[in-house]
C-alpha cells in the first residue's frame, strides 16, 4: 500500500509529533533548521523546569530511504556501540549522537500520516560548516571520521542494513546516467552536453575499487565536511552527523568524499569555477587526521588507493547531480533553476584539480603509510 507523506508541518502537528517523545516538557517551538538536501529537519524547544532544551527532530525521507524502520534499527545500534566504546571520555553527549525514545520505547515515531520521525539531542556550542577554510578543520574532519570508522571495526554481528542498495556502485550509477541522457524527461540533454562529454570520458575508472578486492568496513558514506560537528570554543572535531548512510561500504568511499567536501575553498554547488580547486595543504591535514586514527585499521591494499579515492568520489557525486538534472530534480532539493547542473559542473572542475596533482598526492599518502 502507498503511503501518503505529508510535507505540511505546522506548529500544532510539531507539537504533537514532540509529544510523542519521551523529553518530559513542554512543547515550545519548532524551527528548520540545517542545510540538509534529503530530510525535513527542525530544531525544536522543550521547557523542562523552566529551562529550556533544544532537540533535533526529523522526517525521514522514505522516498529515499525506502525502509526507515531498518535505518533506524542501524542507527539505534551504532550509536549505542559508539557510546560504550567511547564510555568515560568527558563530555561524552556531545561526542556521540542521542537518540530521545518514544513515549512507548521506540526509537522512531510514525504519524498518523504514514511519516516516520525520529528526535535527537541537539549537541549544543557547536557548528557544522559548509566549507572548510584551514589546515586544522581538515585535519580535525579526517580524524572524527576516521576515529568513527575505527570504532565501527568491532560492531557485533549481525551485518547492518544496506539502506539504499548499491549506493556507492559507480557503474550502476553510470548506467543511470545513460538511461537519464537517453530519455531526457526534462529535455535538459541538449544545455549539458560538455558535462556528458566529460563524464563519458571517464567512465574506465568507474569500476577501479570494485575490482580492487578491499574488505567490507562499516562505513559512513556521507563524509561531507559538514556532517562533523565542531567545538565552536576549540574548533575540535566533536561528532560525526547524519547516519542514515551508515551500512557496510569501503573505508575508500569515505574518505573519497572527505577529499571531495573538505580540500577545495568553494562550496558544492559554486558557480564561479575559478575557485574550484584542491588545495594540497588540506588534503595533507585531511590525510594526516585520518591516518592518525583508521591508520590502525586500514590495509596496504586500502591506503594504496586513498588518493584516487577522492577523484572517484567527486565524479559519482558530478554524475549523480548531473543525473538528477536531467531527470528534472526528482532526488536532490534545489532552490534554483540550474543547480544540480550548478553542482554537476562544480564536481567535474575539481575532479580537474584533482588529476592535475594525483601523483603528487600519492607520493605524499606514500610518505605518511
């Protein structure tokens, strides 16, 4: 049977859904918060004797994740692992994710709509930024992504859930592609035909990590910088954001996608591409700071490929922004005409950037392994 979602939140059905967690307060207010492009998320405001405490709320979006019940079963675990192996360290609430239970014992509420929402703590006097802008930032993302892998390497069985099949299947992406330029739904082929050229032209490395024979690791596949937060006071890296990603993967994938969110000066989707570039210092902090913790873990076969991992990560991303352009923005949220095209084109430039200094960066993954 379909479900009806609904996308008309109003302060009275906020209300309800808060209540329909166990915060023991007073529903005071709920605003959007974040930049996120799948899910509808709110900041919410609890008075709890008299003071107040901010919650994150959020629906998850069942377009895309197709079985929001496995994905919270993956993220109750996770984050649940992660506090007992990181039990006794200080401030323990902000270094990990807290997810608030239902008034019944559940970890998600589903409303009378067929929407499926889920509360956290809000991690207070910290910030997610788009765009990492020094050495130390980078270096403080590698390490809290590669601290949260290397925990991850002792998860008790079983397996986690694979929330979206073949997320990180570059020739099915590819594939994808194709039949999106074939059918043209939008009739958007003809204004990027340059980026399709570019693309085609590198397909041969679509398949390099899958033929690759590296192991499974659980991983988070979305290591945009933004999903660590940082201390606003000390700028470290606090914690790792935004799990419903998290499934078994290659470490590569993530790290890729450091490289892709972490190493340019310019945002995901800038139009002015003469800002668009790898900037070897912060790919060096991002390596160092990774290195320093999934070092442990990682194999020969797996560092090998670090730095190639960042030019295949940034042309998935530029294929599926490219994808969903043609396709009439059915997957990504975009608030203007143009932007997944806007994104495409900004991902291609530095896949440009990237292969301009590939070697340079090996040798330097050479040096620290």
């Amino acid at each position: 049977m379909a479900v009806t979602v609904s996308h008309d939140f109003s302060s009275t059905s906020l209300s309800a859904i808060v209540g329909s967690f166990n915060t023991q307060g007073t529903f005071v207010s709920a605003t959007p918060y974040g930049t996120g492009h799948i899910n509808d998320t709110f900041a919410v405001t609890v008075e709890q004797s008299g003071v107040g405490i901010r919650y994150i709320l959020q629906r998850i979006n069942h377009d895309i994740f197709k079985d929001p019940v496995a994905n919270m079963e993956n993220i109750r675990r996770v984050t649940e692992h992660l506090a007992r192996r990181m039990a006794g360290q200080p401030d323990l609430a902000r270094r990990v994710l807290t997810l608030i239970p239902t008034r019944v014992g559940d970890v998600f509420h589903r409303d009378p709509h067929g929407n499926v929402w889920r509360m956290y703590l809000l991690i207070e006097n910290a910030v997610s930024l788009e765009t990492a802008t020094s050495p130390a930032q980078a270096f403080e993302t590698g390490l809290a992504f590669g601290h949260f892998q290397h925990l991850l390497t002792d998860l008790p069985a079983p397996r986690l859930h694979v929330t979206i099949p073949d997320f990180h299947h570059i020739p099915k992406r590819f594939a994808t592609l194709i039949r999106a330029i074939e059918s043209d739904p939008a009739n958007r082929a003809i204004a990027a035909q340059p980026e399709i050229q570019f693309a085609f032209a590198r397909q041969p490395i679509a398949d390099v990590l899958l033929k690759a024979n590296l192991p499974e690791r659980i991983t988070h596949n979305d290591t945009k910088f933004s999903n660590v937060l940082l201390d606003k006071a000390t700028g470290e890296g606090l914690c790792v954001i935004d799990l419903d990603t998290v499934m078994p993967g290659l470490a590569l994938y993530d790290f890729g996608d450091m490289v892709r969110t972490t190493t340019s000066p310019a945002a995901e989707d800038e139009r002015d591409l003469t800002r668009v570039r790898l900037e070897m210092p912060m790919f060096e902090a991002l390596l160092r700071g990774y290195l320093s913790t999934a070092g442990e873990f990682l194999t020969a076969a797996e560092k090998k490929y670090l730095a190639f991992s960042g030019k295949l990560i940034t042309f998935v991303m530029g294929i599926r922004f490219l994808t969903d352009y043609l396709s009439g923005d059915i997957y990504y949220k975009v608030h203007r005409p143009g932007h997944n095209l806007d994104r495409c084109r900004t991902q291609f430039r530095l896949i440009e950037s990237i292969e301009h200094q590939e070697e340079a960066m090996s040798r330097l993954v050479e040096s620290l392994g």
